[in-house]
C-alpha cells in the first residue's frame, strides 16, 4: 500500500456517496391494486393505462393501483415463476396465444366481472375458451404490408386499384426493386420469432383459405400438401430473387423499421398494423420522418387461391385477472377503466392502431389521420381469419415455425423440400 | 527455565504399519540445549511436534517441569518454536511478526514494545522493523523467526531444522549466533537437525535417532569418541569412519596382508564371533608418525584419488583385495599421487570393533 | 458428519483438527444457505424431473418418460449437447492461453501497461446485455464493423453474415464471450507472474536461455497450477453460457447456438406450457453427463493441482 | 527496438479491439439515436450531456443505483466472509464428511441456474423473501458459494502449515487464526473472488427479474433494460444507462487495479 492509498479509498466512498442519492420511502395504502404490463418503452401505451389507473383512483378514494413495466421476455420470466405459486399481479398483460395461463387455470373467467358492452364481440371471441372469456382485448391490429409510395413510383409500378397485386407480379416488382439497387422488403428475425414468416404465412392463409389455413397449423394439414409446396415454392422465388435483405438473420423489429423508412430505405415492410407503436414517435426517437411518403398495400393474391380477400386480424396487448387475486372486483374496474368508449378513442387517437374496445372512430383527426384513413380503406370487404399463426402452434411446431418458417428458410438457408419437411416433423399430427 | 521429561514416547499415525517413534525416553535439563540428530524420517520431527503440542501422543508422557502435558493444548504450553520454513506471517512487518505472540498473552503494550525492540536490538533486526518478510533477505527472516521465539520469553524453545535453508557462510554465522543467544539466555532448548556439524557443535547433549527410536545420547565428543553402533559412527564425522570386515586372530585382526593388533578386547569381548567390522576414522590414520610408539601399523594400499582440501587432503586408498576403501585425512603437504603405492599408519588405540550383524560396538575390557 | 477421531483433548492437539464445534460454527453459515437456497432446490428440481406439472401445480408421476423422449426424440437437445461441447471446449482453450498471451505481452514491459491494464480489462466489466447487443452490430452484414474493416483491407469476398450463417453463428459468438472474458484471465495470470520468483527467471537469463525457451521451459510449468485452475474456471463458466447467446442469436439460425442452458429456458419459460417437468429433466441430464465427464477427468489426471493466483 | 515492432502492433491491435468497444459506447452516450442510426461510427457532433440527466432523473436511475449497491456489496462482503471460513475449514482441517461436503457444495457449480430459479422462486415464497432484497442477496450468496469456496478452499490449501502451527503456538485459537492468518495471507485469492463476484452480480439479470417485482426494488441491469424495448431500441440511452452503470465499476478497477494486483502477488507465499 502506498501512500495514495487512503486518498483512494476516500475517493471511492466519496463516489459512491453521490451516486447513491438517497431514495425516497413508499408510503403505506389501504388497497393496492398491482398490475403487471409489457411495453415500458411505448409512451403512448404507458401514457394510455397509467391514465386509467389515475381514473380508477379518482373514483376509488383510497385504492392505488401501481402499475409494474417489463419488457416481454422479463415479464414471461416472471409470470412463469410467480403464478404457479400462487402469486403475481392482480392484473396481468397476456396475449391471445399465451393459452397455456388458460389451461392451467391461472386467468379468472372474466364473463360476469366485466362490462363486455364496450368490447366488439369478435374481439372478445379470440378469448373465449370452452364458453368462458379469460382476457380482455385492448389491442387490435391486422397484417399489412406497409410500403415507400416515392420508391414504388420511382419503379414505375402502379399499384392495382384493389391495391394488391398477384402472385407474379410481386415477385417481379422485388426483382425489379433489387435491380435498382432498393431492397425489396425490410424484414429481420434478430429478435423476434415471426416477422421472418409474414410473406409465407399471408399466402398460405390466402391459397388454403381459412378453414385448411387452421389445419396447417393445428397440425391437422400436412406441409406436403401441394398447395402448401407451391407456395413454399414461390417464397424461396422471393427469397432467391433478393427479397429481404443481408442481415435479414440479426436485424431487429425497430431496426427494420428503421430500415424501411430512414435509413438505407427499402421498398416494403410486411408488419402488423402497430407498425405505428414505433413509426408514429418524434423523429429524434427513431420515429418516422415526418413527409415519409407511406402507403399501405394488400398482401399478394396467390394463383387458385381459395380466399384472396382474406386477412389476418389479431389482438395483441389483452388484460387479465390472476385467479389468485384478492381484488378481483376492483380489478374487473381497472379492466373496464381502461375499456370505456373514451379510451377506445384516445387509444386510436394517440395510438393509430385498431382496437378491440368499441370506439367511433367517424370524426377521427389528428396528424396521422391519412395513414388512420388509408388502413381503413384497406380493411373494406376483407374477411378476416383471426389469429396469427404463433396463436395456434404448440410446443416443439413453436420452435419450429420460429427456426423454419420465420427465419432459416426466408434466410435462404433451406431448400422448400427440407423446410417443407423439418416443418412437418414437427407439426403434422395426421 | 524448565526441565523437559519424555517417557516412552510412541507415535503411530493412522493407516501407515510402521510407528513414526517408538519407546522415547529422553530428560533435557533445565537450562540445557539439547540436539535431536537423525537423517530424515528418523522421527525426529513428530517428537518436536509433540512436544510443542501439534501432534497428538500416541503412547507415553511428555513432563514439562513435572506437570504432564499430553492433553495440554499447544498454546497453553508456553512453548516458542522456529520452523525450517521460518513460518513469518507473510502479511505482518517484522515488528508486528515478534509482537504477535505477545499480544495473546496481554501484555501490556508498553512491555510489548520494550521486549520486542530489545530483541530486535540484540538480533540487529531494528533497522528492518517496518520490513515485511518478503524484503528480507534470508539470514534476517531467520532472525525474525529467532526473535519471534526470543520475545515470548517461554519455557522452552523448539528449532526445527532452523538453518537448511540458509547458504553455507550464513549458516555458519548464524550458528555461532545461535549458540551465543543461546547460552545468554539459558532457556531449556531443543534442536533437531540432520546436519552433524550443527549437533557437534551447539549441542550440550547430543541424542542420535533412528528409525524412530533413540541410537543413542550424550555428549557430542563422547558421542563421537565412543559412537554406540555403525550408525552413529557412519553418521557422525566428515568423511565418515572407515567399517572394514576383518578377520579376527589370536588377539588381533587381520586387514589385507596386515595383522592389526586388539589388545585392548579379551578374547570374551570377542567372543566366538571369526568377523568383526572394524571401524577407523581418517583423522587416524597418517602418513607419517604423529608421535613414537608402538601402536602405529603401517598398512601399503593403492592411491586410488586424492582430494586436497587446502587445510588437509583426503586419501583413498583400496586394499589389496581391489575391493575395500579406505579414506585418510592426511596433511596437506603430502605427494602421494593416484596410482602410487602408499604406506599408511593406523592408530590401534583409535579402533572400533562392532558386532556385524547387531551392528553395536564391541566395547573395550582390557585396559 | 463432524466427528473427528479420539477424545476431545487429542483433537485440540492436533494441529489439522479441531472439535466439532469448531468445525460446525466454520462451514454452519456456508451450508445452511447452501443448503436452503440450492440444495433444496435441486432437490425439487430433482424430484420435478420426474413428473409432469400440470395446470395448477397437479403433479403427475411420469417416471423416466420425460427421459426417454429426451433420449429418443429430441434432436434439438443433442443439438445443444453438441453446440454446448464445442463452445466449452474451444472457448475455454482460447480464453486461458489467450489470457496467458495477454499477461505475458504486458509481462514483458509493453509500453504504458498500467494503462493497458485497464483498458484490456473493460470487457469484463461490460454486461452481458450490453457486450450482446455491441457485438450484433459489430457482426451486423451491411453496415457491422467486421464487414466494414474487410471490405476496407480488400477482403471483402470474406464478409459474411456472422451471425445469421449456421457455419460462422456459432464461432462468431464463441469470439465475443471470449473476447469479454480474456481480461479476467489476464489479471489472474499477470498476478502468477509477478508471482514467480525472481530468481528463477534470473537464473534461466544466466542459462542464455531465449524467450521462448524461458516461457515453455520455465514460466508456462511453474504458471500451471494458475493455468489448470483457470481451465476448470473457464470451463463450467462456458458450460453454462446463456445470456449472450439469447441476447445474440436465441439459439438460431437452425439451433446452429443452442445450448443446453438455453433450451432449458425456452422450454421452461418460451413455449407455451408451464410444465417445468421436461425443462426440469433436461437439466439433470446435463448435470449428470457434467459430472460424469468432471469425474472422468479428475480420475484421468488424478492429480493435486489446486488454486495459485 | 525492431525486435518489439510484432509486439507493439500486437499491442495496439488489441487495444483496439478491447477499448474500441467501450470507447464506441461511451461516444453513443452523448449522442442521441437519430444521429446514432444516421452515422454509427461518427463522434458526436454535440455532446448531449442531458441525456444522463434525464437517465437520473425521469428513469428511477437513483434508486436503481442504490438498489445495486445494497445488494451487491452485502452480497459480496457474505460470499467472501462464509466462503472464506467454509473453505478455511475445509482446507485445513481433517474431519469425517469434509470430502463429501466438499463434493457437494462443488458439484453446486455446474448447476444451470436457468433452471434452479423455478424452484428458488417457490422457496423464496414459503420464507416470505419475495420480492425482497434481502431474497435477492441470500440467493446471490448460495449461487455464488461454490465458485467462491473451489478458488478460496485451492489458495488456502497452499498456505503452509507451519504459519498456522506457529500462530497456534504464539498462542491463538481456531477463530483468531481464521481471522489473523487466513484471511490476510489468502488476500490475493480473496480479490480474485471478490472482483469476480462484484463483475457479475453487478451485471446479473435474470435472479433479479424474475425475484423483484416492485420498480422500488429493482436493480440497475433492470435499469438498462428499461431502454431496450421490444419496438424501440433507444441505443442513445442505453448507452448512456450503461455508462452510469459501469463508470463507477472502471473508476473502481482504475483507482485499484495497482493495489489489487500488488495484493495478489506481495502476498503470496512462497
């Protein structure tokens, strides 16, 4: 030890002593309502519920509710832990194709805790199990291809009236795309286990049609169905022709975002419509610049395809009940709280995203009220298959579809006939 | 100041046939430095261990001025111990080193400062007081560990192997300090090594062990003089005593060609024993008469190398057999060169006969 | 479990014993949280393994069938029993010998080493989160600096997609979580070397003995207790790799990255099921083929090289 | 001087290699997203000092800092302490059961603790510690016994007996020589275990999501995560989260790395 040495240590405590301000103490309350919720980072999501709860709060003098905020992968981890002991938030984030928190009795039958006249009915069908509704749909959105009206144009692409083009010519128009040196489609599956599936899963919906679409996934249709191999086969077309782009393997959900409207740019991005949780943020935040030239198209019509019209609607976000709450009552309120009309407004209003709460969205205004107007447009004579693909897998077929279909094989690293097969290893139970 | 009492003393440690130490019987005086001698692994080093109370006893008593300590744990014993490897305490300086000891007791901080810097003084260690062990050199951290058992004060100290790790100039010097420190302090002392110049030089007694049991004890020079068996004689002196099978004749025996006169052993000494070993040392064996008389027996042998060592010269010389050496310490002036033949006198009065298969000496009964 | 042998006078004797209360009061506060935080544990993880957990904590006796399908059918687990292997193994090696490399560069009086020090060092400081997402830019194909810096010295006909490649996802992340831990390594060995006495080396520059002869003759043998011990280290550290891989690749392209440790987590945490029976017996049979390789191991170098730093 | 030109281009090419990183980093903290996405590689143009505010500030950065340092150190300091006596005892000292125990708490390493968590999360709940730091650090301290124990039980096996014996004989028992002789002499491992265990307890992730649930209660790498959304990945901020996170761990290692590796070796015993 030299002579530095106690200047050091002083030094060190001093640092820590300022870093370490002193925290505030929590103050004790009647009832505490807890909720668990995903999407810390969406402002205009925090924004919405932290809103309810100051509303449920008004009214309830003397309840607090405190809203907890996770990320999606710290949220499973916890809720995977806690609620098999018992534990956990009164209230809890969950998303239609957790079904297993159904299964194992976990989530309170909502049926006659909440007031179900401010949800739309199909919403809530997507939560019905065995004639009980176990979640409350906040968030609705549909599968969308989002595209650079400028670039298409500058192509000399027009697009049909219906706004969705066939079979062959969207597989031209990425190759005329990537021969002008613009990628086609800015797509990566760095972090997620679905975007890489989009293209592939909208044409399967609209060449088997709803019913078989169900059964491919259920396991009840074989993958070597030959309407199933021909669609294979004209994705591996796209995929050969330079479709998506190099680091399709690592990109992430915002950075194709990002990819598609800033920076290096790109002509199409297949997404759901919440496309706008990260497109609609200030532009320093990594939003969308503000004269983007946005256009929405229709997924392409296959050849034959038994539902061209056809489209996949789902619900995101939902909220449930623990079964293991002691508030189920004040919960069921911070449930409708948040599901009132007036929400259902600000949730569009603020959002731009489609909801399952019952809102009028007639006199719709705002600054993004064209791009509000155009997804509307694009939902006229649509049926809607509800659901996506992640709803309806189970187990091994999960892992499957999130390594086969949505990354390995649109990363062209798969030939159709081995993609077709591991996939049917996995999910075929006929 | 103590006397230390071992009584039968045995040691056995588990799983292994053989005891460590068998049948000790030793007193050591009050006062006195008592050397244990042996090669290693002579069980030696477990009897210190059990004296300072790190090992337990298997068999027998270990007295400390009268009071048996056997179940008497190693820090109510009041004993100081230096250990080959010094055993500083790496972290401490050297003042805080010889204090360690002292602080347990409670003594007074004042009395610990005086005992310590008056050990230092005595050690010439006070210029390094503020040294942590690793920035000594190893003559100092062998004073260290000196002084760490000097401070206590205790009954009685313990050295094991103290000095082999020290090099050759330093282990002589520190030896004299020893002896010095020693005999200023009078404290009841007890000393392993291996190395017989230590033993022949510090001791008081000498007690020779092997193979866990005592050879023998005594004086170093009675010890040297009168070695109980071939080992003592063989493990005491540099070169070691000469054993050469002989012979025996009519009060006399026969090595090589020569007739070595026994006068001093009656023919019941001997008694029906036809091969003896016959023990000489070097030193008495010589070149030319050291005095007239006639009890010295020129015996001729092949030069077969010669060692100057400045102040004398070894000489080894093989019998005519081609088979026997014999090794004389010789002046240094000698011109005998290998390959030479060379006539050398025997001391008869220095002999030692020894019982070849017990290996005890065949003491004297005549004058 | 305590008892020592003999009376209670000759333990106090013995310099390597001590009674049993002594004993008990030393190791008592280790193993009681040992004990209750995971032991327990594992107990229950153990006896998890052989059920099937079902909705609400029912538990069905499955006896060894969530070990025979583990056996039988599960291909990703051997998959990720053969990923994990390779990761341990290679990553380990380069880790320890790139760490001793480290060491003796500033050994050997580099230039500003109380700086480089700490510089070489910061990885090891960065998270796991952090040093993940760094690195997926690094390797990123259009625009991450590995493609950058080799179209920049003319090689671009190298780049590569690293991580989304099931031949390069594998290496490239093995790089990265040796990268991280080199520095450790680093600080361990240069610790061992200004441990080594001067002599020693002294000695061997007597000899005319070259650099390289002095590090295989005589640094690299006395530094070995350091190395072994740095192996085993580094070993179970990567057997149990997690963070950066989920952070990274999750386990893709193809489970070209998945381990053992995160297939455990995405069948306990990622698919859609709460049972924690199948999870639960993938890792015993892990823990099991660990240990029988660490007992192997230990019976084939049957040696006592312990911890020198 | 030709003979180090390998040497020193080695030199420089692995600093680049481990500092570029950190350097890059650091230079994000001060940018913001936009510029960051526009130009990953540039300086900043302007360096937006703000941002660490507004991290301190509106982000709860305090508390999670504070949160951190509770439950690092206490951790730190229990591990050290039980560790060290678990593997004095061990190293020292014969005894029926000492290599069973050792087999055990060793074996204790190679556990995934992926999974160990599910059932340590009901176990918290039957000793009402979840969701409490005090939860968090108990488990840090189990997890990180065993580790601790192999490196500390390997170094103390090689102090010499004879200090222990010459500690008995000025006079200590058991737990004074733990304390004077072990402890001091086995410094250099003790920082080994020490720094390893702050790195990673200080960086660690999962124990912490899965065991805290209150935004009170949660601990810095949280923090990070906060600005790692799944639709936006604010690099801006994270970079600037984890610069507060790890500025005083550098800082520490920098003021220390001298003393530290001057303890690892003034103190070994030869």
């Amino acid at each position: 030890m030299n002579r530095w040495f106690g200047l050091r240590c002083i030094l060190a405590v001093a640092l820590l002593a300022v870093m370490a301000a002193p925290r505030t103490a929590a103050n004790a309350e009647d009832v505490t309502l807890t909720v668990w919720s995903h999407e810390a980072d969406e402002d205009a999501k925090v924004a919405f519920r932290e809103l309810a709860a100051r509303n449920l709060e008004k009214a309830h003098p003397g309840v607090t509710v405190k809203i907890t905020w996770f990320e999606k992968n710290p949220l499973l981890a916890a809720l995977k832990t806690a609620l098999p002991a018992g534990q956990g938030p009164d209230v809890l984030y969950v998303e239609p194709d957790w079904t297993e928190y159904v299964e194992a009795g976990y989530l309170e039958p909502l049926d006659n805790l909440v007031n179900w006249n401010n949800i739309e009915p199909w919403a809530r069908q997507v939560w019905m199990h065995n004639g009980k509704t176990y979640g409350i749909p906040q968030e609705a959105y549909t599968n969308e291809i989002y595209y650079n009206k400028d670039l298409l144009k500058k192509l000399g692409v027009e697009l049909p009236a219906n706004a969705q083009f066939t079979q062959a010519q969207f597989l031209d128009l990425v190759k005329k795309a990537r021969a002008a040196g613009i990628t086609p489609i800015a797509q990566g599956v760095g972090d997620r286990p679905f975007p890489g599936a989009y293209i592939v899963g909208e044409a399967l919906l609209r060449k088997l049609g709803k019913d078989d679409y169900r059964k491919l996934w259920t396991g009840k249709l074989s993958f070597e169905d030959p309407r199933v191999v021909e669609v294979f086969k004209w994705v591996k077309e796209l995929v050969d022709a330079g479709a998506y782009p190099k680091n399709f393997m690592t990109l992430k959900l915002g950075e194709s975002h990002y990819y598609f409207y800033t920076r290096p740019l790109a002509l199409m991005l297949p997404m759901g419509s919440w496309y706008t949780g990260r497109a609609f943020v200030p532009e320093d935040k990594g939003g969308q610049p503000k004269d983007f030239p946005l256009g929405i198209m229709q997924f392409p019509a296959m050849d034959g395809g038994a539902c061209n019209q056809c489209k996949t609607s789902a619900i995101g976000a939902s909220f449930a009940i623990n079964a293991a709450s002691k508030h189920k009552e004040l919960a069921a309120q911070f449930l409708d709280a948040m599901s009132t009309p007036e929400m259902g407004k600000m949730w569009i209003e603020t959002i731009y995203l489609q909801t399952g709460i019952k809102a009028d969205v007639k006199q719709f205004s705002g600054p993004h009220a064209a791009y509000f107007t155009e997804l509307m447009e694009r939902q006229k004579g649509t049926d809607y298959f509800i659901g996506g693909p992640r709803d309806l897998v189970q187990g091994q077929c999960k892992d499957s579809f999130a390594q086969v279909t949505n990354s390995a094989f649109p990363g062209g690293l798969l030939p159709v006939d081995q993609a077709v097969k591991m996939m049917n290893a996995a999910c075929y139970k006929g | 100041m103590a006397v230390v009492a071992i009584d039968g003393l045995g040691k056995r440690y588990p799983g292994s046939s053989e005891p460590a130490v068998e049948d000790f019987t030793l007193t050591i005086g009050d006062g006195e430095f008592m050397v244990l001698l042996g090669p290693s692994g002579c069980g030696k080093s477990s009897v210190l261990r059990m004296i300072a109370g790190l090992e337990p006893i298997t068999t027998g008593t270990i007295a400390i001025d009268g009071r048996v300590v056997n179940q008497v744990p190693a820090k109510e014993r009041d004993i100081a111990m230096v250990f080959q490897s010094y055993a500083l305490y790496p972290h401490m300086d050297v003042f805080n080193n010889l204090a360690f000891g002292l602080r347990r007791r409670s003594v007074p901080a004042a009395e610990i400062d005086r005992r310590v810097r008056q050990a230092a003084d005595k050690l010439g260690l006070t210029p390094y007081l503020r040294r942590k062990p690793h920035a000594l050199s190893g003559g100092q951290r062998q004073r260290v560990a000196l002084g760490r058992a000097i401070v206590r004060e205790p009954k009685v100290f313990l050295f094991d192997e103290p000095l082999s790790n020290l090099d050759a100039a330093l282990r002589v010097s520190t030896r004299n300090e020893l002896i010095r420190q020693q005999h200023e302090i009078g404290i009841t002392t007890i000393y392993v090594t291996h190395d017989q110049v230590e033993a022949m030089t510090m001791g008081h007694r000498i007690c020779i062990m092997d193979k866990g049991e005592v050879v023998q004890i005594g004086a170093p020079l009675e010890v040297y003089r009168s070695p109980a068996n071939t080992f003592v004689a063989r493990f005491l002196g540099n070169p070691p005593m000469n054993l050469v099978p002989i012979e025996l004749g009519q009060s006399s025996g026969r090595l090589g060609n020569v007739d070595i006169p026994l006068r001093s052993w009656s023919p019941r000494a001997l008694g029906h024993a036809r091969t003896v070993l016959l023990g000489i040392r070097p030193e008495d064996l010589y070149e030319t008469p050291p005095r007239p008389g006639d009890d010295l027996v020129p015996i001729a042998m092949q030069v077969s190398a010669v060692e100057p060592l400045g102040a004398e010269t070894l000489l080894v010389l093989t019998l005519d057999d081609g088979t026997t050496d014999i090794i004389a310490r010789v002046g240094r002036d000698t011109r005998l060169r290998i390959g030479e033949r060379a006539t050398v006198l025997l001391d008869t009065t220095a002999v030692h006969l020894f019982d070849p298969t017990t290996t005890r000496v065949i003491p004297r009964d005549l004058p | 479990m305590l008892q020592g042998i003999g009376s209670r006078g000759r333990r106090e004797i013995d310099a390597r014993r001590a009674a049993p209360a002594t004993l008990t009061l030393f190791l008592a506060p280790a193993l009681l949280l040992y004990a209750g935080f995971t032991i327990y544990p594992v107990i229950r993880t153990f006896y998890n393994s052989v059920q099937t957990i079902g909705p609400q904590g029912q538990q069905h006796f499955v006896g060894f069938a969530n070990f025979s399908a583990l056996l039988q059918t599960d291909f990703v687990f051997w998959k990720a029993v053969g990923n994990t292997a390779l990761f341990t193994i290679v990553a380990t090696i380069a880790d320890v010998f790139g760490g001793l490399l480290l060491a003796l560069v500033l050994f050997a009086r580099a230039p500003l080493a109380p700086l480089l020090r700490i510089v070489w060092f910061t990885p090891v400081l960065m998270s796991y989160v952090v040093v993940g997402i760094i690195w997926v830019w690094i390797y990123d194909y259009d625009w991450g600096l590995a493609n950058q810096v080799l179209r920049a010295i003319g090689l671009g006909a190298f780049e590569q997609s690293w991580l989304g490649d099931p031949h390069t996802a594998l290496w490239s992340v093995m790089a990265t979580h040796v990268w991280k831990w080199l520095g450790f390594n680093m600080i361990i060995f240069l610790a061992a070397l200004y441990a080594l006495p001067g002599e020693v080396l002294g000695a061997a520059e007597l000899d005319n003995c070259g650099w390289a002869a002095k590090l295989v003759y005589i640094i690299i043998p006395m530094l070995r207790p350091t190395v072994v011990n740095l192996l085993v280290l580094s070993f179970i550290g990567k057997m149990m790799v997690f963070d950066l891989i989920w952070i990274m690749t999750g386990g893709g392209p193809l489970w070209s990255t998945e381990t053992v440790s995160t297939y455990v987590y995405k069948r306990a945490f990622d698919w859609n099921t709460f049972d924690l029976g199948y999870p639960s017996a993938v890792a015993v049979l892990w823990f099991i083929i660990i240990l029988a390789f660490i007992v192997l191991m230990t019976r084939l170098l049957r040696q006592h090289d312990r911890l020198e730093f | 001087m030709w003979r180090r030109t390998p040497l020193l281009l080695f030199v420089l090419l692995y600093t680049v290699v481990s500092g570029g990183p950190f350097i890059w980093v650091a230079v994000m903290s001060v940018r913001t997203t936009p510029e960051i996405f526009a130009s990953p590689y540039a300086l900043p143009s302007r360096f937006h000092w703000e941002k660490f505010v507004q991290a301190w500030a509106h982000s709860n950065y305090s508390t999670y800092f504070w949160n951190s340092i509770i439950v690092v150190s206490t951790a730190v300091v229990l591990i050290t302490i039980f560790g060290a006596m678990a593997a004095h005892c061990l190293a020292r000292y014969r005894f029926r059961g000492n290599r069973p125990i050792r087999f055990l708490i060793l074996s204790g390493m190679i556990l995934p603790p992926q999974l160990l968590i599910l059932s340590l999360f009901q176990i918290l709940l039957d000793y009402h510690l979840y969701n409490t730091l005090t939860g968090l650090i108990l488990v840090y301290v189990a997890g990180h016994l065993a580790m601790t124990v192999y490196i500390l039980e390997g170094f103390f096996a090689q102090i010499p007996q004879d200090l222990f014996d010459a500690a008995r004989m000025d006079g200590y028992g058991d737990f004074e020589i733990f304390w004077r002789i072990t402890l001091p002499v086995g410094a250099p491992a003790l920082f080994t275990t020490v720094t390893l265990n702050f790195i990673v307890l200080w960086n660690e992730f999962l124990y912490a999501v899965v065991l805290l649930t209150e935004d009170d209660k949660r601990t810095l790498p949280l923090g990070i995560m906060h600005f790692m959304g799944s639709h936006q990945l604010d690099v801006g901020m994270v970079a600037t989260g984890l610069m507060i996170a790890i500025t005083p761990v550098i800082v520490l290692y920098a003021l220390f790395s001298d003393t530290m590796i001057r303890g690892m070796t003034a103190g070994a015993v030869r």
